[in-house]
C-alpha cells in the first residue's frame, strides 16, 4: 500500500496501540528506537514476541480506521497492512472458556 502521509500517522498510532495492548505489553516507539538493522537497513522488530487476542486486534484496527477516517476504498489496503506488517501474532479465544 502506499499510503497517503495521514494514512502513515494511523499505520503507526495502529502498531502503538497494538504493542500496546499485546502480552507482552510493549512500546511501539521504544521497539522502533532499539531495533537492530538488516543488511538493506532495515529495522528488525521482534514483533512474533508479541501476542494479542483476536478480537482485540479488530477492534484496535476498527478503531483507527474510523478515528482517522480512512475512505472505504482504502480499509482492505489499510488492514493488510497492518497484518502483513510488523503486527503481534495473534491468538483465538475459545468461546467455550470465555463463557
């Protein structure tokens, strides 16, 4: 996706709220700062240290798409992003011990 300069400010408040939110709870920012650089230069962020559930994930996901008002034409872009992105991986709850 290449991404608009206010769409860039929502793919970095999303992965600040995800590290955020994630077991464990990490600074996005922090992580960012201390990460170490590939042979390209890229950074390296350890981001399958990190676990949040499902549903947690949509939700922050959902929340920054409609704060930041992302068009319809560009939410799949946006969130394939994110997924595809450094994002924590992500757990299923049962809905059986939830209950």
């Amino acid at each position: 996706m290449t991404a608009t300069p206010k769409e860039e400010l929502a793919l970095l408040e999303c992965y600040r709220r995800l590290f955020k939110q994630a077991t464990p709870s990490a600074d996005f920012d922090k992580l960012c700062e201390d990460a170490t650089l590939d042979e390209q230069g890229r950074k390296i962020i350890p981001f399958l240290d990190y676990e949040l559930e499902d549903g947690k994930f949509k939700e922050i996901i959902s929340e920054i798409i409609k704060e930041y008002k992302i068009k319809p034409s560009r939410k799949k872009a946006f969130e394939i992003t994110i997924l595809l992105g450094c994002s924590p991986k992500t757990k299923l709850i049962n809905q059986k011990q939830t209950q």
